[in-house]
C-alpha cells in the first residue's frame, strides 16, 4: 500500500478514522521507537501495551515468551517509559496464566506502579486471564481459575492504589461479573457492540444491557467512558495534541466521560428513552444519599455534596430527581408559574468579546448570525406599548455594550419605556451594563443604580454571571467582569431595594466543581441580602458560539446534566431561593417538563421576541403564548400561575389580554452599518 512501516500504516489509518468519523483511535502498536510514539500521540488520544509480565525467565527455552523479542520486559517497558516522556495516556497491564509465580505478578505490578509514579501516564492496567487457543502449543495449557484472577485484582488493588483504574475483560469471566468488581475493578474496558474480540473470539462480548444489570447488582453503576480517561481528558493541554482536542470535547460531557446521548440544547425536542420515565429500580448506587439527607433537612451542602449529587447516573440520579421534587412540593407547592413579557435587546453591537455569545456584533463577527443592528428609543416604545396591549406586565432589556453607549443610553431607554407605558414593569441591564454605565458617567455603582430607580427601573436580570469562578471565566469571558465585581453590582442593587435574578450559563469549559463554587457564591448573596428573585439555569447553546466553532468547548451540556442543575440547585437552596426556573428556550417544551418534575417550579417569560438564545443556533421558537405555557404545565399534573415579576398577582385584565393577544407586527431596527464588513471573516 505504499507505507514504509506498519506505524505509519497505522498512524494514516487513525487520521483518517478522526477526520471521517469523529470517533477516538486507541491504538494497540506494540513496541516502538520514540519516533513512532510522537508520530501516534498526533492522531490517537491513547495507547496500550500490555507488559503481561516483567519475568526474564518466561523467555527462556520452553517458556511462553521464547522466540518474541518484542516480548522481553525490557523492551516493553521502554516503550512504555517513552510513552510517559511524551505524555501519552497510556493501557498497559499483566496476563496471568501463562507460567508466572504470583511474586512476578506482584514484580510486574510493582514495574508498573513506579513508572506511572515517575510520568502519571498509566491510565489504566488490565488484569487478563490467559485463554488457551486451538492450534497452538499452548492448546492443551490450563488456563487460570476464578480464584486466581480474584487474587490478582485483588492484589492490583493493593499495589497501585485507589485511584488508578483497574480492569478486567467482562468476556472472559462471564458469570462471575459481580465476584470480579467485588475484587477491586472499576473498569470493564473496551465492549464492542459491531465486532468480536479478534483476540478471544471464542468468548462473546456481554451484551451491554447485561452488563449493566451485574454492574448493580454488585452495587455500582455502568458508564460509558471515552479511550481517553477523564483525568486526562480535563488536562488535556498535557495529555493530548492540540488537533484532538475538537474531537474530544465534542463527545465528553462534563464529567469527562462519554455523552450518555445525542440530546443539544436548544435543538433537540424529544428526550432519550433512559431519562424520559423513570425506570424501575435496579438497586444500584446509593453514593448520594447523605447529601439528599442532609439537603431535605434544609441543611447547608458543602461543594463536595454539591459535586457528588452532580456526580449521580443510574439510580443516584433518580434519587436526585425525586428528593429536589419533594422538596419543591414543601416549599412551594404544586403551582408552576409563568410572566408575560417582552424580550427587547437594544442591539447586538459589543465591545467585549466574550467565546461563547453568538449574538454579539463587532467587525470580527458579522459572519455569525444577522447583522448589527441598534433599536431606536420609539422602537422600544412602540414594542413596550404593544407588549402591554398583549397583557404583559414586564419587558426585560438586555443587549450587547455598544462602544459609543453611556450611562445616560440606558437612563433614557428606562425613560422612554416608563413614560410610553407607566405601569409596564422595567426589567433591565445585566450587572455588565450597569458597571460599563456607571464609569461612563463618573458615577459610582449605587449612585447609577439609584439614577435608574429614579428613571422608572424596577428590577435586574441576573446574567452576566457565567461562571462565578474567575479561572473558567478566563477561559470563556476575559475581558468581562471578574466575579466580584459581579457580586458588587447584585449586592448593591438589593440594598438599594432591587431583585435581581440569578442566572448559571453551564456546559462549556466547566465542571461541576465549578458549578458548586457558583451555586455556593449565590447562596452566600441570598444569605445575606434575600435579594433574589429566582434562581435561572441557562445550558450553553453551542451551534453557533464561536469557542465550540473554534473546538475549545464541548456541545453544550447532557440532558442529565441539564435536569442535575434544576435538581441540585433545589436541593442547595431550599427555602432561601424558593423559586426555581427553567428556560423553555434553551430546554424546549419536554426538556422543561422534566425539570418541572426535577425540582423546578417556574417556566420563565413568555419573550415574544428571543433573540441571544436563537443566535447561538437554537431551534424553540420566539415565543411561548400562555396557553402554550398552561399546556405543558397541565400536561404534568400542575397549576399553571399567570406571575408578575415579583411573584405577585396579575389582574384578570391582565390575564385575558394575554390569551386574547394578536399576532406582534414586525420589528424595526437601524442598521449599525459602522460595524459592518465588505466580506465576513473566518472564525
């Protein structure tokens, strides 16, 4: 075929496995020079070499291994010390079985152990029981009883400690699954569903639904991993060549295994089979169920329980589920609320350049959806007078910081708004706003903040926030406001007598112990101030974010994921935020049903016009009607509540307009031709 080696034979045909099919080469290459070791780390995320045994006598005349010179421990365990050099994760392991005392067993653990001690590398070690194979000189050969397998994990355990993975061929042991994971293992490796195992052909991969029901009943959970652990993959910039990095992401989900589904954010309508009902339960994992106690006895959860609860697949994440529901049951009842309101984003012009936002225009980005554009203060009124004639009670302004906007922009957009409909409520300007409008004007941020108090606002979004963890903010928001500061606006706007949200954009660069140090931070503001209104999970939307374009974020968060962050998020704040959101936008209308099962108790506005959430590429409309809203609350058994922003009573007027709204006319807005560009540019 050309090739000079079987390397590169090998190395083109892993190229060409990521660049066609997305899917991760782990390859299997044997022993190698240092050459070949960086040619593969460039298309492979992992690599494995089974040492199988450090014992120089098992080369010997009338041994196993006599007659392989790629067998001899030596050359074996250099090729796995280069791996460790060039930081390659890397699967090696012992075959038992095969003529070997168990103190060689121990020896080649013991070889192990301090190569990894040395490099970090060794992400995984096989403990493999020799099959004996028709037509070879070991035919005839007895191969090793369960007992000795047992033992050998058992002492593999021991030797190289809790945290390294462990693993054992399910197909090799069948029947005594339970047995194996009860020696120590926490890996079942490699289960193919469109192959045999061409090394052991005679022994059938499990079936995956099989070996979920003996990983239970041992107690544990099955969790489908990538070929890159996830340790490895969180520090990838180490462990991975950069080219591997869009792959990865695209198919890990925050806890670094593999997506468990092909549900996105803001696209996807229906919910996989797994998460849609609650299936009977399997008596698995129960490794959550301190923090639920803890949680439902309205103590406060440290970040450890926050990450655990987040940690929850299988039957913990049913338990999750049910625990956040009953609490929301006690705190507010069975009522599911909702407002009629107005969405009005000024204009999409910004100076900031934050990864993640696709709605955002500058001369760099108009290559992303729509053009820059900026709304003109009658536009606003005539969009504020038609929401009131629809039966809003709230608009809520929010839009990108305009280079040539002051404080004086946003004094006159509340003006203009308060004097077209004075009882129209005002929610507006994100904390970003607020701190770009105070320096604009010399002021300090109570001093703004009480302008536009003065000018007709009555509220605050939360957004903005992101992560409240400045490393990950570096990452996705750099020149943004740092999380005090952040802090500082929300805080001073509740002592000045404004609720505020509280908003989380999640499923980007993130981990769950960043969402706990998030979630903790606003528990600690509610604490202090009661200044929140609700809490808003927003799930990143990547279609069209430049950061997932360029391949530095993963595709949003996992449905689970999405459902965890309503459920954890009521379990944390229990009464001090009673009043839990989901976003219709992001989740679509079956996604917020399940969230509405899992702890949450409010369905958000109805936004006539949504605009930041269908730039990044979502697909659930514009606008959700109040008999939309109604529907999906009913269709779950609940109340539907017509709210105002406050959480108080709408007037049946109020109400009535809102079911009999015509259709909006169509928006207006001038052209920012400023920002403009005669051909767009590559991301």
């Amino acid at each position: 075929m050309g090739y000079g080696s079987t390397i590169e034979y090998l190395a083109a045909a892993a190229r060409a496995v990521v660049e066609t099919t997305g899917l991760l080469p782990h390859v299997n290459p044997g022993v190698m020079l240092a050459q070949e070791v960086a040619a593969l780390r460039t298309v492979s995320v992992s690599l494995g070499l089974m040492l199988e045994s450090v014992s120089d006598r098992l080369c010997q005349k009338a041994h196993v291994h006599f007659g392989s010179p790629d067998k001899v421990p030596a050359a074996r365990l250099a090729t796995l010390r280069r791996a460790g050099e060039q930081s390659v994760p890397t699967t090696t392991g012992l075959l038992i079985g095969i003529g070997e005392s168990k103190r060689e067993r121990i020896e080649t653990l013991v070889a192990i152990r301090e190569l990894h001690r040395r490099f970090g590398h060794i992400q995984e070690v096989i403990v493999q029981n020799f099959r004996a194979k028709p037509d070879t000189k070991l035919a005839c050969a007895p191969e090793p009883d369960l007992e000795e397998l047992l033992w050998t994990v058992a002492v593999a355990r021991l030797v190289l400690g809790g945290k390294m993975n462990i693993q054992a061929p399910p197909n090799l042991s069948a029947g005594h699954l339970e047995a194996i994971i009860a020696a120590g293992i926490n890996d079942w490796g490699g289960v193919s569903p469109v192959t045999i195992d061409y090394v052991n052909p005679e022994a059938p991969w499990p079936e995956l639904e099989a070996l979920s029901r003996h990983t239970a009943r041992a107690g544990k959970t099955l969790v489908e991993r990538l070929a890159i652990y996830p340790g490895y993959a969180a520090a990838r910039g180490k462990w991975l060549d950069a080219k591997l990095h869009a792959p990865m992401l695209r198919l890990n989900d925050a806890d670094g295994y593999a997506r468990s589904d092909s549900w996105e954010t803001g696209k996807s309508k229906d919910l996989p089979a797994e998460l849609a009902t609650r299936p009977r339960s399997t008596g698995g994992s129960r490794h959550s169920s301190d923090a639920i106690t803890k949680a439902l006895q309205r103590e406060r959860l440290t970040a450890l329980e926050i990450v655990t609860l987040f940690a929850a697949r299988g039957e913990a994440f049913w338990q999750v589920v049910d625990a956040a529901d009953r609490l929301r049951k006690e705190i507010v009842g069975d009522t599911v609320t909702y407002v009629v309101t107005r969405n009005i984003n000024y204009t999409n012009v910004c100076s900031y350049k934050c990864k993640f936002c696709a709605f955002s225009k500058g001369k760099l980005s108009e290559n992303l959806r729509g053009k820059p554009y900026v709304v003109e203060n009658d536009e606003i009124a005539r969009r504020a007078i038609e929401a009131w004639e629809r039966g809003a009670t709230e608009v809520c302004l929010q839009g990108g910081i305009h280079p040539v906007f002051t404080g004086e922009t946003y004094l006159n957009i509340v003006k203009t708004i308060a004097a077209a409909v004075p009882k129209l409520h005002i929610h507006a300007f994100s904390p970003l706003e607020i701190w770009s409008g105070a320096a604009t004007l010399g002021l300090s941020i109570e001093g703004f903040l009480s302008e536009l108090i003065r000018a007709g606002l009555r509220s605050l979004p939360g957004t903005a926030a992101e992560i409240l963890d400045d490393g990950v903010r570096a990452q996705i928001c750099p020149d943004k406001i740092k999380t005090a500061q952040w802090t500082r606006v929300v805080e001073a706007a509740h002592r000045l007598g404004l609720r505020t949200t509280a908003t989380i954009m999640f499923g980007h660069v993130d981990a769950p112990e960043n969402w706990a140090r998030h979630l903790l931070r606003l528990r600690g503001i509610q604490e202090r101030t009661g200044g929140f209104t609700e809490f808003v999970p927003l799930p990143f939307v990547a279609d069209e974010s430049p950061i997932y374009l360029k391949g530095h974020a993963r595709r949003g968060p996992t449905l689970r994921e999405c459902i965890l962050m309503h459920a954890v998020s009521r379990l944390l704040f229990g009464q001090f935020l009673p009043n839990i959101q989901v976003s219709w936008v992001k989740m679509g209308a079956k996604g917020a049903a399940a969230c509405l099962r899992a702890g949450a108790n409010d369905l958000g506005g109805t936004l006539m016009n949504e605009t930041i959430t269908r730039s990044a590429g979502a697909l659930h409309g514009e606008e959700m009607p109040p008999r939309a809203m109604e529907t999906i609350i009913c269709d779950i058994g609940r109340t539907p509540r017509q709210r105002t922003t406050l959480y108080g009573e709408v007037a049946k007027q109020r109400r009535q307009a809102s079911l009999d709204a015509r259709p909006l006319m169509p928006t207006q807005a001038r052209p920012a031709a400023e920002f403009f560009r005669s051909t767009a540019l590559d991301i």
